[in-house]
C-alpha cells in the first residue's frame, strides 16, 4: 500500500483538543497501551504532525517518526511502534524463505505460507488488525487485516488469502522515518533469524552489523590454531576418502577421459558420507586442480591438459592405495550386509524367501550453477567448467576465499567487505548510490550472488544420479469421488521428478492392490509428464509405498483428497 511512489500530499499540525482525542482513540484502539506506554510512543506536550498521503492514508508522527496510521478510518501501529512493543497486535507467523514475496515485492500474506503453533493461530476475525512476522524473530515486520476468520480456517483449511497487506519494512512509510531496523535480521530483501541475544529481547535494539547464516569473510585468524588445523585435517581426510570411493564406485576405464571439475561435481560429491559435506577450499588442497595434481604425484592417477581443460585419463587400479580400500569398501559391504541380515533374523524363513528389501532411500541436494559474469568469484575450475554445480555452502565459501583473493575484505570489521568491479557490475544497479570501493556488508552481497544463481537439483538414488534444472516438482496424489460415493479414483502425477516410470509405478501397484491403472499424458502442449490413475481410494496406501518402498521423504508427497462429504 505504501509503495515507493506513495508521496506527501499535504500536512499539518495536531491541535491539543485533537491530540487529546487521538490519545483516547489509540487506548481505546490497542488495550495493550496503558497511559504509560503511550506516553513512550506519544509524549505529552510533544507536537504530532498528521501528513495526508497520495493513497487517502493519513500518517501519525512524533519526534520526526511515523508511529501510526489511518486506513478506511481504522488506525494501524507502524513497524517503528510494534518494535517497541512487538505483542500490540495478534500475530500470524511465515517463513523467512517467504518473507521476500512480502518485504520485496509487497504481497499479501497467503494461508498456504503460515505457520500453525502447537498452541494454534489464536482467535481473530476477518477485518481485525494483524502483524506478521517469523518465528525466530521476536520483532514483526509488517501490518495488515485479516482475510478471514480464525474458525473460518478451522473449517475450510490453510487456502487462500490470510491477511491483506497495509504496510511493510521497507516501504515508503518505514522511509519517512529514521530507516532503523529492530535487529540484523532485517534486511531489505528478507526477515532472517535474529541472534540468540537479539532473540531474547522483545524490545527495538539497535541496528547492528552482522554475519548471516555464518557468513564471515574476516581476515582475522582464530586463536585457536591448533582447531584450525585439525578441522584442515578431517577435511583433507573427507575428500581423499570421497576421491578413491569415487574411483572405485563411480569411474570406469571407459568413462575415460573424464574432465576433471565433472569428476569433482559428478563423482566425488556424491560420494560423500550421509550427513557430511565437501569443501575443498576448507582442506590444504584449495582447489580441484591441486588435488588432482597431488594424486598424480602419488602414482594414483594420470591427467592430461587439452585445450586448456584439465582430464583425467587413466586410474593406476594397481597402485596399493586403490586396493587396501578396495578391502575397505568390501568390508564395509559385509558389515552393512550382516545387519541387514540381523535385522531380519526372527520373521521366518518363508517370509525371508519372499520379502524384498526395501532400504532403498532417495536424496534430494539443491545445487546452483554460477551465471558467465559470475563464475571468476568460483575460481578457476569453474571458469573453465560452466557445468560446475555448488552447493549453498559451497557458494558461501566461494565467496569468503574471493574476498580474501582479492583483499576485499575490511579490516576489524567482521562481515564487511569492498566492493571490486565485477561484484559491483554484476550485483548492483546504477541507482542503487554504490561505486566500486564501497563498503557493504557480506551477508547482502552473499545473497544478491544467490538471486542470480541458477538453480538446480540432484536426484540420488542407489548409487545412480540425476541432475536437472530448477526445483524438484513434488509428487502429488490425489484422490476423489467420481459417483456420489460409489466410485473412487487415486491419480499421481510427477513420478517423473524421481525418477520413476509411470507405466511401471502403475503395474506394481495394481498388481499389489489388486486394482486397474491406467496411465495417460498430461494435458497441455508443453506437458511431457505422465498421469497414473487407479481404481479406488488408495491416497493413504499409496503415499505409504512412496515413503517405505521407493524411498521418498513425506516433505516430497502432496496429498489432495476431494472426497465429496
């Protein structure tokens, strides 16, 4: 509502008879205002400037601050006022991966996005006044009224609109006052979690200068150098380890020549131990290139340079280092072999002869490919290699080692960083007031690199992998009454995304239930997925399967059942 182009129409000074009566409005308003809050937000014997804006609001203010406004004749505290006291209006509360739609782009606030506490929304009715915020941020960041009624979600469900949005950090009525924000977590392009100290006050605090999310690209060294050097060391160990699984696992004399950054991105990363991540520039190898370059020093090895892209061509399967952990990994198949046995010891052996088992487990990774501008803040290989994928860490490390490269990096101001002239051309537009040299702060510019990185998303399933481009599409199974409660029928679309064969799925399925299935395109042009339809209510059982038998997370499942009642 009040966008970047909302202005000052015209404005003038509370008499003491209105003030008085404006004071009796907002007790009577905001019960959680008594006469001594109020005096903090609108001091007696202070001069209160109303200012009539382009879009018919009217704006309260004191002490050259906006403290409240007036809507349709209902008045709302500004995100100035509610950092001062945070629980002054009923709250819905999103996630902070939501809050772009809203402090960016100005949206209003959807059901589907709202967080439900275990205690519940609370009880509030369509047209009452609401903030929102996120949970692990005590200060909200914006106002509206609600679009519906806390019983009337209770019924139909989290759809369609929550709550309608009237003003938010940062728009034009946050401008007209001192441009604060509660805590680091504000920034202009998303609300992040406060930090634990932030988190425990509810008061306003001061603006501070912060890492996000442990964004540090500080120059000083940590005191505790004999950590520093034994975190080096387990990581040196990771990749060396995930190197020679990869070797064995992943690469085949007739995959031979492989491109170096494809065999790091493709085969290492992979191999990587559940629950643990890569990050070479961590180890006291830095880059892809040394590490090759060292096992082919050892004799593990042999690479090759063409046109300019290094290739690995040839793996020494003789070496003694590739055979004591070739022992490894059988090893490894033994012990995982004898539990899953143990396991199963005790259901009987005609069960044991027909049962199949299931331990099959698929992943999800999100992974990003740097834009062409963009690729020098990754480093050589990347440069060299388009196709080279990260993950968020991996990016955020990216940009720490860069800053370091390039001695961007601010002494004593952990955090902060100048900007040079590709991070200025490629993040910043001409209107934003920087120049090279600026200083920023890292966390901005860390997520600016994310906006413009394109996303991907690695499929891994029993050893096999698929990589394509943008999010995973979820698997939807649906469900619904065809004849007044006669005949039912189950769809599931997207089975696609994991690699999985429609006509297959349907065949298992209907033999395992006993049911028919049908299998059909998509509709639409630009439609290549197949839908799989079967006979019956079959929305609880098949969602079972998706989660026990083919290794699919409930997070990737969306149910719909349109059951008519």
């Amino acid at each position: 509502m009040f966008k970047r182009n909302v202005t000052v129409s015209g404005s003038h000074q509370l008499s003491g008879k209105d003030g008085k009566k404006l004071r009796k409005e907002l007790e009577d308003a905001f019960p959680v205002l008594d006469k001594h809050a109020l005096k903090s937000v609108l001091p007696s014997k202070t001069e209160v400037l109303v200012s009539k804006m382009s879009n018919k609001c009217f704006v309260y203010s004191c002490l050259g601050q906006p403290i409240f406004f007036e809507h349709e004749g209902t008045l709302y505290p500004t995100v100035y006022t509610l950092w001062k006291f945070p629980r002054l209006l009923p709250a819905l509360q999103t996630h902070s991966e939501v809050s772009p739609a809203i402090v960016a782009r100005g949206a209003d606030l959807m059901l589907p996005g709202v967080i439900v506490p275990q205690e519940g929304l609370g009880v509030f009715e369509e047209g009452d006044r609401m903030a929102i915020g996120i949970p692990e941020n005590p200060q909200p960041f914006a106002v509206g009224c609600a679009q519906t009624g806390s019983e009337q979600i209770k019924e139909t469900g989290l759809k369609g609109r929550g709550v309608k949005l009237l003003h938010h950090y940062p728009d034009a009525l946050w401008a007209m006052g001192d441009k604060s924000a509660p805590n680091a977590g504000f920034k202009p392009s998303r609300i992040f979690p406060a930090t634990e100290a932030e988190a425990g006050s509810d008061g306003a605090g001061e603006a501070v200068a912060a890492d996000v999310e442990g964004l540090d690209i500080s120059d000083e060294k940590p005191e505790a150098c004999g950590e520093a050097k034994t975190a080096g060391a387990s990581m040196d160990e990771l990749v060396d380890s995930c190197f020679l699984r990869a070797l064995h696992l992943r690469v085949k004399d007739a995959d031979l020549p492989m491109d170096c950054g494809a065999f790091y991105s493709g085969c290492m990363l992979p191999c990587r131990p559940k629950g643990t991540e890569i990050d070479i520039k961590q180890s006291t190898y830095k880059k892809v290139s040394k590490l090759m370059k060292k096992m082919e020093k050892r004799g593990l090895v042999a690479c090759k340079q063409t046109k300019k892209e290094d290739k690995l061509v040839k793996v020494n399967r003789d070496h003694e280092v590739y055979k004591l952990f070739e022992r490894e990994l059988e090893a490894e198949a033994e012990a995982e072999a004898g539990a899953a046995e143990a396991g199963a010891h005790g259901e009987g052996e005609a069960a044991a002869a027909d049962a199949t088992p299931s331990g099959k487990q698929i992943e999800v990774h999100e992974c990003f490919r740097a834009v062409s501008n963009l690729r020098p803040v990754f480093g050589e290989e990347c440069v060299r290699n388009k196709e080279m994928l990260f993950s968020r860490d991996e990016c955020r490390a990216a940009l720490v080692a860069y800053g370091r490269r390039e001695n961007l990096v601010v002494e004593g101001k952990a955090g902060r960083m100048n900007l040079d002239k590709l991070l200025k051309s490629g993040l910043y537009g001409k209107k934003e007031g920087v120049e090279v040299g600026t200083e920023v702060d890292a966390s901005d510019v860390f997520e600016r690199i994310m906006s413009k990185m394109q996303r991907y998303h690695r499929v891994v399933c029993d050893g096999a992998e698929v990589v394509k481009k943008g999010r995973i599409k979820n698997i939807l199974v649906s469900a619904e009454d065809r004849h007044a409660g006669r005949k039912y029928v189950t769809k599931v679309t997207q089975l696609e995304s994991f690699s999985i064969d429609p006509a297959e799925f349907g065949n298992t399925l209907q033999r395992k239930y006993k049911c028919s299935s049908t299998v059909q395109k998509l509709p639409g042009k630009n439609e290549t997925g197949k839908e799989v339809s079967f006979q019956g209510n079959l929305l609880d059982e098949i969602c079972a399967y998706l989660e026990h038998d083919c290794g699919i997370h409930p997070k990737f499942v969306e149910r719909q059942s349109r059951m008519k009642r």
